[in-house]
C-alpha cells in the first residue's frame, strides 16, 4: 500500500494536536487530536472523597467515559476498565490518602463504531449487507479513538499537576488488504481502515526513570480479530516507534507553553580565575 485515502503512507500518523488547561474550572484538562479524531479530557484532585469510597492508603481513582451521544453503555465502561489498568500502576496515588482523582474522557469527534450508529425498524432504510470480510466488528470504541483517549488522560494528569512515576503514551495498528490482495500494516488507522481491518491494535508505552526510560515500555495492549504472532510483534514495533514520535511531539508542545530552561554554564570561582592568572 503505497498511498493511503487520505494521502498518508503506510507508516504515517495524522497531524497531532495537543493543547492544555482549555477547561477553566477543572484542575487539568487536555484535548489531544489525531487528525480530524479529537478526545477531551478533565482531571479534578486530589479531592474529598466519600466515606464509602475512601482508601486508607491511597487516593480513589475514578474514570468516566462519556460517548458523543447516547447514553453510557458497555463500549465506554469497557474504555474506563482499560484506563484504570494502565493509569493505576502509574500514579502515585499513595502521596494522597483518602481522597479523590476524578478523570472524566470525552471523544469530540463522530464516534467510530457501529454500536453508535443511528438504527431505524424501517427495513427499506437500511443498506445492502457488506461481505463478511468487510463486516464491521463493533468492539464500541475504535482503536485510533482508544489511542487519542489514553493520551489525552495522561496529558490532562500533566496538567493538574499529578504525580506519576512516567508518561502514558499509546498508537493504533491495524491490518488490512493491500492494492495487491496481501495484508499490510498500518499506523494511526482512520475509522474506515478499521471498519475494513482483519485486526486491530492498541500499544501502550510508558516512559520514565525506571519505567521505560526514553525508549518506552510496552506496558499495555488491546487486540481485536485474528492475528499471528508475528503479526502483533510486527505492530508492536511499529507502535513502539510511533510512541517515541508522539512523545517528542509532546515534549515540544509543552516546553513551548512553559518555556524551556536554558542550560547556565557554571562561573569559575574568584580564586580559580586569579591562579590561573
């Protein structure tokens, strides 16, 4: 697959996009965007938790996943089961005892799934079936959308200024026919990719003093269809590559909002300079 639908190689991310504190009455906030997908996300905490809820030893954590439209339903608890199990191990959340972290995560753009298509009774409405090939899987939440999400979080923990042991970052894979019949690899699919795919993929990397350094660590994956082996290394590589992009990316972005300090070279002392006098 040479060209892409959208004009982007195989290999390619969509433009990103990542901007801060665009919440004012919430402790942190971030909307990070791949392309056209964009995905909100608050944080309010360390705060007063209920009795019922209150942990002795740590802080609670609590996800929610708000859809586009509708009501909640089983795609966004699956989306906060997946949050809670990579974000968990990463906060510090024993610093803050008895108390609360709230996460809330909107996506802004059209959902990515069947299950949130509009269904009508009418029968003439509805279109032809697909093949079964080309038949959407309806996981509830797309892998790109899971990728923007798990991003977006971590940014809006940067922004209130919660502890963490490192950084979050995750990339979407999915595979899919080629021009030539043979499936191909590719990075950041759009949702039409994915309706298409014969699997897709969510990597999750942490970076950080010992949890992952500057090269990542692959602390998290959600796979869905049918796949080898050497497939999901395949797309684990390639995901671990497209982290270490978006972790630059990120890098630039905030250096750029709160300035980066310049390196002070350290001055001789006076006796130092008369000796060498």
């Amino acid at each position: 697959m040479s060209t892409r639908p959208d004009g982007r190689t195989a290999l390619e991310l969509r433009s990103l996009a990542l901007s801060q504190a665009v919440l004012s009455r919430q402790d942190g906030s971030a909307k990070f965007s791949f392309g056209n997908l964009s995905v909100l996300a608050s944080v309010t905490g360390p705060a007063e938790v209920r009795i019922r809820n209150e942990l002795v030893d740590r802080a609670a954590l609590e996800i929610n996943v708000i859809p586009l439209r509708g009501a909640v339903g089983p795609p966004s608890k699956s989306q906060e089961t997946l949050l809670l199990s990579l974000l968990t191990p990463l906060i510090l959340l024993s610093l803050h005892p008895r108390s609360l972290i709230q996460l809330t995560v909107q996506t802004l753009s059209a959902p990515t799934t069947a299950f949130s298509t509009p269904f009508s009774s009418d029968p003439s409405t509805h279109p032809p079936p697909p093949p079964p090939s080309a038949r959407p899987r309806g996981t509830g939440t797309g892998a790109g959308e899971k990728a923007a999400m798990i991003n977006a979080s971590m940014l809006a923990l940067v922004d209130a200024a919660v502890e963490c042991r490192g950084m979050l970052l995750a990339a979407a894979v999915a595979f899919v026919e080629g021009e030539d019949g043979r499936e191909v690899v590719v990075l950041d699919p759009t949702p039409k990719e994915e309706e298409l795919a014969s699997s897709s993929h969510v990597f999750a990397f942490s970076f950080g003093v010992g949890v992952g350094g500057v090269e990542g660590e692959c602390v998290g994956v959600d796979s869905v269809g049918s796949f080898s082996v050497e497939d999901l290394f395949e797309a684990q590589d390639l995901a671990a590559e497209a982290t270490r992009s978006i972790m630059a990316f990120v890098r630039r972005s905030i250096e750029s909002r709160y300035g980066a300090e310049p390196a002070v070279q350290r001055s001789k002392p006076s006796d130092e300079m008369d000796v060498e006098a």
